[in-house]
C-alpha cells in the first residue's frame, strides 16, 4: 500500500503544490510561535531541469532551489 499526499491522477507541478497547501495549512493550525522568530532565505543547491530553480549571481551555490525557513529562539 502507498500513501499518496494527492490525487494520483494529477500532474507535474500539481502534485506538489497540493502537498505544500496541506503543509501550510497543518503548519498554521498546530505551530504557535515564541516571541523571537526570523525568516532566513536558503538556496539548497540544484543543477538539473525543474521549472522551480532560481539563479542567483551572489551566491556561492548560484543555481537551485530557494527555500525560506522559519526560526525561533
């Protein structure tokens, strides 16, 4: 038996968009935050085809995926 977290019928950048509302939208309901959180921007390196590969210039790691992480103290 496989878990799918979609439809199996669905396509490409469907798949995981559904998966990224259903995280979101469990993140809001059972993550309470402190009083002291940063947002901080990652690049996690990546050469191959994807439509969601970035290019930055300034970085060391210049092309991949750009990812944004919630931190707390």
């Amino acid at each position: 038996m496989l878990l799918h977290p979609c439809d199996v019928k669905d396509k490409g950048a469907d798949k995981f968009n559904k998966l990224i509302e259903k995280v979101m939208k469990n993140c809001a309901r059972y993550y309470y935050t402190s009083s002291y959180i940063i947002i901080d921007e990652r690049i996690i390196s990546f050469r191959g085809k994807q439509e969601y590969i970035i290019y930055n210039a300034q970085q060391p790691s210049k092309y991949g995926f750009c990812s944004y992480i919630l931190t707390e103290s």
